[in-house]
C-alpha cells in the first residue's frame, strides 16, 4: 500500500497529474491513492478480460492495448493506452465491459480501488463528473478506432496494423508477424504503396524488416503514427 505523498517516482507523479486523478479535488485523491498499489509487469500480460470484476488502473509507463476478439480468435483494437491514461472507468459505471486488456510493452501501473471509484461517484458530485467525463473519452477512443479503419491514411492504417498483429516473441522482441503483401491486403492497399510506407518507418527507427515479420522498435512511436495516436497528440 502507498500513500498520497508516497507514490515515490517522477513517471507515477507526471502519470497521476496528467490523468483524471489530478483533476480530482485535493481530498478525493488522496482518498483513491491511499491504498493504490503499484506494479510492474511484462509485455504480453493481460491484466483484464470480461468476466473480470471491476478494475481500474493507470498507466504509469508502457503501452497497454484494449481489444475485442471474435470466436475465430480474431482481434480488433479498441484502443492503446499510454503513460497518464486511466483503464476500466467504464466498468465501475457501467458494469463488465466484453474487452481484453494486454500489455504491448513492459508496464508500470497504478492499481486502485474500483470500490472506493464507485462509491465517490455516486455520492460526490464532482467525481461522479470526472467519471462520466472519463468515460465519455472513451467512446471518443472508439470512434477513433472506427474513424481509423475506415478515414485513416494508408501510412495511418499500416502503423496501427502493425500494433494491432504485434506479439512478443520468445527473444523479446515485438514483431508483427505478416509480409508486406499481407499488410497490403489487410489495410485495402497496394503492396508498392505498403512497401513505401514500410521504408519511412523504418526511417525513423520505428521499425525493422526482419524473416518473421516486421519487427517494431519503438512501439509507443508507432502509435503516433496511428489516427488515434495524431488526435490524442493535439
């Protein structure tokens, strides 16, 4: 358990000042960080599926990704979610949400007390703001999803295919494992146009080509390239 005051590094105070939680009034905060417990995990964890009770968590470092899977085991990405971004505000309102939660890349996180989130929303008013505020964002996060399948440059859909294929292999590193004419196909393109992409990429150090697939080397700034990861900058 950690207090308020104890919640002992730089990433954990930037993380709790950018998210809902610094918005919060002075009291209610260190009310909810009182027994908040911090952890660190590996990529590949899933910390929530949908039979899972309510949780909520903030993200203090890494990329967690938010997703849906069909009987087929197909995926589809909700959304990523950064350092400063809160997880599971929708499932203390509303009740169990049908999405998994992964980790993309090595985390730390801030879990806190879903009990305590509930019972401050429905009996003080600014909280109960802030959570529906929360979870009003969260559509917005889903509408992006859409918007980025359907509106998304081509550089924009292959950066988001490319995270949403990702898995971390046994050597530890993150690879989509697909060819260029896989992605071509998967993202309604071209496969020279793909390739193109590819290579400013790589240019930029956010990934590699390798046998198995395309490895990702920078995952948090593949997401930038992402629609999601442009509205979520401005």
């Amino acid at each position: 358990m950690i207090g308020a005051d104890a919640v002992d590094s730089d990433p954990a105070q930037r993380a709790i000042a950018a998210s809902m939680l610094g918005e919060l009034p002075a009291p209610f905060r260190a009310r909810i960080l009182a027994d908040a417990l911090p952890v660190e995990l590996p990529a590949g964890g899933t910390i929530y599926r949908d039979e899972n009770a309510a949780r909520v968590v903030l993200v203090v470092s890494g990329l967690v990704r938010v997703f849906l899977s069909a009987p087929d085991g197909r995926t589809l990405t909700i959304r990523y979610a950064r350092a400063g971004e809160l997880l599971g505000v929708p499932t203390i309102v509303g009740g169990p949400v049908p999405v998994s939660v992964e980790l993309v890349t090595d985390a730390r996180l801030l879990m806190l007390n879903a009990g305590l989130f509930r019972h401050l929303g429905q009996t003080e008013p600014a909280v109960g703001w802030l959570l529906a505020r929360e979870v009003t964002h969260r559509l917005s996060d889903t509408i992006d999803a859409v918007a980025n399948r359907a509106f998304g440059s081509l550089r924009q859909r292959v950066a988001h295919h490319l995270l949403d294929l990702a898995s971390r292999q046994h050597d530890g590193h993150l690879i989509a494992p697909v060819t260029q004419q896989g992605l071509a196909e998967a993202v309604g393109s071209a496969r020279p146009a793909v390739a193109k992409v590819i290579a400013e990429l790589r240019e930029l150090g956010l990934v590699a080509t390798a046998s198995p697939g395309i490895v990702i080397l920078d995952a948090e700034g593949l997401h930038a390239e992402t629609w999601s990861g442009h509205v979520s900058s401005e």
